[in-house]
C-alpha cells in the first residue's frame, strides 16, 4: 500500500511539473522579445510602413483643411500708359453740366455766358495711369457636396490598412528572429552532444591504450580512434563557425553587440500552440481596410455631381489709387453644380471600383492560403511531436548498442571499428533528438502565427 501511495505522489508530482513546464512555456523568452523589440525597431521596411502611415494621417489633415477660410493677403503696384479717362465729348458735356450748375448757384440766368473768373474744375481720370493696390481675399468652402468627407474616411481606412500591413511585416521580422535565436539553441545543444562524444572516445583511448601495453589490443585500434577525434575536432570547429555566422546575423537583424548576443544561453524550450484559438490575420484586416478605402475613393469622385458651397470676401486695404469703378469691400456666396463633366467622375469612379474588386480576390486567396498553412502548420507540429518519439527510442537504442559493444569489445567479440560505429550511432541519434526539439519549435511558432495568436 505504501510503495502505491508513493508511486501515485510521484506521479502527480511529475504531472504538476509537466503542467508548470508547459505553463511556462507559453511565454516567449524575455531577451528573446528584447531581441525581436530591438529587430523590429530597426527592421527598415517596417519603419517604411510607418511613414507612409503618417503620411496618410497628413492626408487626412489636408482633406479637413478644405473647410479652414483661406486668407489671402495681396499686393500690386501697375502703371499704364497714360491715364484713363472720358473720351473728349463725354468730358465737354460734363464740363457744361458743371457749368450750369454753377450759374443756377450763383443766379445768372441760363442764357448768360460763366464769367470767365468762375473757376471750373477739371473732369478726374477714371483710373490714373499709377495704380497701387493693397488687398485681403477670404475664400471658405461651406460645403464640399461630400468630396472631403468621402476623402477623410478613405484616408483613415488606408491609415489602418498600412498600420495591419506594418503588424504583419512586424510578424515576419520576429519569426526571423525567432529562427536564428532557436538556431543558436541548436547549436548550443549539439556542442553538448559534441562533448558527450568527446567523453566516450577519450574513455575508448584511455582503455585500448591500457589494452596495448597488456598486448590485448594493437596500435592500429588507437591509431583509428585518434582519427576519430580528429573528425570531432572537425565537428566542434564546424559548430563554432555556425554559431558565429548565426550571432552576426542576429546583430544584424537586432542591431545588438556581439558581446550582449556572446552571453546569450537559449534553450530548446516547447512552446505549446493554442490550436482552438484563431484570430484574422493581420494581412486580411489590411486588404479590408484598403477595400473599404477604395469605396471612399469611389463615393468621393461620385459626389463631384452634388452642388458645393462657397463663401468669398474681398477688402481694398489702399483705396487711394482705386478707380470710381472698384468696390471698397463685397462678400459673396457662391454654388458651383457639375451638371456633366464628360463622364469623367463616372468613369474614374467606375476605376477605382476595379481596384476594390482586385482587393476581393486578393482577400479570397490570402483566406484560402492562411487556411492551408493553418492546416500544413499543424500537420508539420504533430510530426515532430512524433519524429521525437522516434528520436527518443533511437538514443535508447544506441545507448543500449554501445555499451553492449564497449563490452563485446572488451571481452574480444567486437573490433574498435564497432565500438566507433557505436559512438557515431550514438552521436546520430542525439543530434537527432536536438533537431527534433529544434523543429517541434519552430512548427510550434508556425502554428501560432497561421492562427494569428503569434505575441511577443
């Protein structure tokens, strides 16, 4: 009863481990998401979404413009040829007119000709020849007849379509990132695997240099495992260059130094994907929002047919040099009303129509190809699952081969060659185990983000 309890303890200790460890797997490693934080920010084609994104709020702020007045302030200096003024009999009959009336004034009878000490003024110019103007003009637009509003609207479905454009470049940059941080945790465990062979030939020399002395082995035995750890040497040099390659290109994605990324110990943890879960992509939600814009766009070049409002104000600010003619200040209203433009707003709308039908069957496909890599991502995830059982059962294997053979070896039924074959066997098999770990992973991050749960 008591050896039960106590298998049944360690039992349900083991199983709230395992929970713990998977709990904890769930979350992306801190420097990890330091490492994608840094990557993103200096990714250049996300910073690229990010301008055109601004540039998109300014359109915005343009299109609101349209209703701030325009104030014009305007200045002129002209000179003509000559005065303008009244052709010679226009200016004769006014001459008479002023004329008369000074005799009405002064009471000399009509008949009687203007003594000639009766001063007469001079008919003005109707505009001298030297015109200085000085002037402020206020345009505002009341009403639109819906064109900026259609626009405003488009521009903030494009904002929102280049901010999901800018996530899912976000998305790519950190599975990259990813990748090469899980590459580093290859190579770290296959350097491991690397010393465990290490070990086991230096224990072989150890033993068959004994067995020379004793004459129960020949030189030639040690000569081939002195060969064998020359090719491990190989190995170790092989693993050190890849690991180099794989820290320059994460400081080159990441822009951190080489000593920050030299400190780095990453471990081939499981990270678990959450396969009821499934969220839009971010690639839909933009191709939506740029289909919603175009919409917009469309209404924006209809509503050219809808009659628009403005408000004009003008004042002379130098009256001085203005002719009898001209207004001190007017303010005025004003409807223009497109009645027929050629077609032109029609067949422009009728275009940009084409686009939003081209974004349709760009949504359809994006659907029908993230719904096959949900299904491939997933696929892939259980293989590994089950290429590490497999793994598993090949070390315990080789495990079992190569001290069957140590002892064959040693009792004269196996040649060293064997014992070798044991080792490479077994060396095999652990790298295998280490690459299954590392694809299980990366399935694992496949799955999360076809689904659209990748979060870092």
């Amino acid at each position: 009863m008591k050896w039960n309890t106590l298998k049944k303890s360690i039992y349900i200790l083991g199983l709230l481990l395992l929970i713990t460890n998977t709990i904890n797997a769930q979350e992306i490693e801190p420097e990890l998401k330091q490492l994608i934080r840094k990557g993103i920010q200096k990714e250049l084609s996300v910073n690229t979404y990010q301008i055109e994104t601004y540039k998109a709020r300014i359109d915005q702020k343009l299109a609101k413009s349209v209703f701030i007045p325009k104030i014009t302030l305007n200045g002129s200096f002209t000179r003509l040829d000559d005065d303008i003024k009244f052709d010679e009999q226009t200016n004769n009959l006014l001459l008479a007119t002023q004329k008369l009336l000074i005799k009405e004034a002064i009471g000399i009878p009509f008949n009687t000709p203007l003594p000639s000490t009766v001063p007469v003024k001079e008919i003005p110019s109707l505009q001298d020849k030297n015109i200085l103007k000085s002037s402020v003009d206020v345009d505002w637009i009341l009403f639109s007849g819906l064109k900026v509003t259609n626009a405003i609207k488009a521009a903030k479905h494009k904002e929102k379509s280049l901010t999901f454009l800018e996530k899912a470049e976000k998305d790519k940059t950190a599975l990259k990132i990813i990748e090469n941080y899980d590459k580093l945790a290859l190579i770290n465990a296959s350097e491991s695997v690397l010393k465990a062979t290490e070990k086991y030939l230096n224990e072989q020399y150890l033993f068959v240099s004994k067995a020379i002395k004793n004459g129960l082995a020949t030189p030639i035995d040690r000569r081939k495992i002195e060969l064998a750890q020359q090719q491990l040497i190989s190995k170790q040099m092989e693993y050190k260059r890849n690991k180099e390659l794989v820290l320059n290109v994460l400081q080159q994605k990441t822009g951190e130094s080489l000593e920050k990324l030299r400190l780095l110990n990453p471990k081939l943890k499981l990270k678990l994907p959450n396969e009821s879960k499934t969220t839009k992509r971010n690639e839909i939600k933009a191709l939506e929002e740029a289909e919603k814009a175009t919409l917009y766009k469309a209404k924006m070049e209809k509503s050219n047919f809808i009659p628009k409002v403005a408000l004009k104000g003008h004042y002379e600010i130098l009256d001085d040099d203005l002719s009898i003619f001209d207004p001190k200040w007017y303010v005025g209203v004003g409807v223009k009303w497109n009645v027929l433009d050629g077609f032109e707003s029609k067949l422009k709308s009728k275009k940009i129509l084409l686009d939003r039908l081209k974004y349709q069957k760009k949504k359809e496909n994006a659907k029908e190809m993230i719904q096959l890599s949900i299904v491939k991502a997933n696929l892939d995830f259980k293989l590994a699952n089950q290429k590490i059982k497999i793994a598993k059962k090949e070390i315990s294997l080789s495990e079992a081969t190569y001290k069957m053979v140590k002892k064959q070896y040693k009792n004269g039924l196996a040649s060293i060659s064997d014992v070798l074959d044991a080792v490479k066997d077994l060396e095999k098999a652990n790298f295998d185990l280490k690459q299954a770990y590392f694809n299980q992973r990366r399935t694992a991050f496949n799955v999360l983000h076809a689904n659209g749960n990748l979060n870092y």
